[in-house]
C-alpha cells in the first residue's frame, strides 16, 4: 500500500510540475511574481511559507508522508522548481519535522 502511494504521489507531482513548466510564461500572473515577494519575514513558519510559495500553486501540503519520501520527492522537485538548497531545507523541516 506505501509503495502504491508513494508510485501515485511521485506520478502527481511530475504531472503537476511538466503541467506548469509546459505553460506559457505570459499566461500566469503568479508566474510574474517571484517567490521570494510572497514570503514574509517572520521565520516562525518559513518551510510553510516556501512551501507555499514554490509549491503551493500546484500541490497541497501531504498529510502523511515520511520524512525519507518527502526527501525524494523534494529531491526530483529542486530541480524541476528551481529550489534553492535554503529553500529544500526548510521545505524539508515543514513537511517532515
């Protein structure tokens, strides 16, 4: 059953992330915004603010996942989300604390 979740979320988030690299630049007003304009400066929750900023606009915050899930799927998504190592870090501390 994990592996089949693990498979489907994996499958899921590539979906998402080849949707939203296909797009065009001029089509998306969030893709004007840089990621960095959304964050706030307080750091109580700054893996959540990352995450939404980068991640948010596809995908929702996991409910269960484990810490060494959360570790290849964010591996996969750096590169494909243009994550900065600061950003994968706190990323990786919001979703698997």
């Amino acid at each position: 059953m994990k592996t089949w979740f693990t498979i489907l979320f994996g499958t899921l988030l590539l979906t998402c992330c080849l949707a939203v690299l296909a797009q065009p630049q001029g089509q998306s007003p969030a893709a004007k915004t840089p990621a960095s304009a959304v964050l706030k400066k307080s750091k109580t929750n700054n893996g959540e603010q990352r995450f939404q900023a980068n991640c948010g606009r596809c995908h929702t915050p996991p409910e269960a996942i484990s810490p060494r899930e959360v570790t290849a799927v964010l591996q996969h998504m750096r590169v494909r989300a243009m994550l900065s190592a600061e950003d994968e870090k706190l990323i990786l501390k919001y979703l698997a604390p």
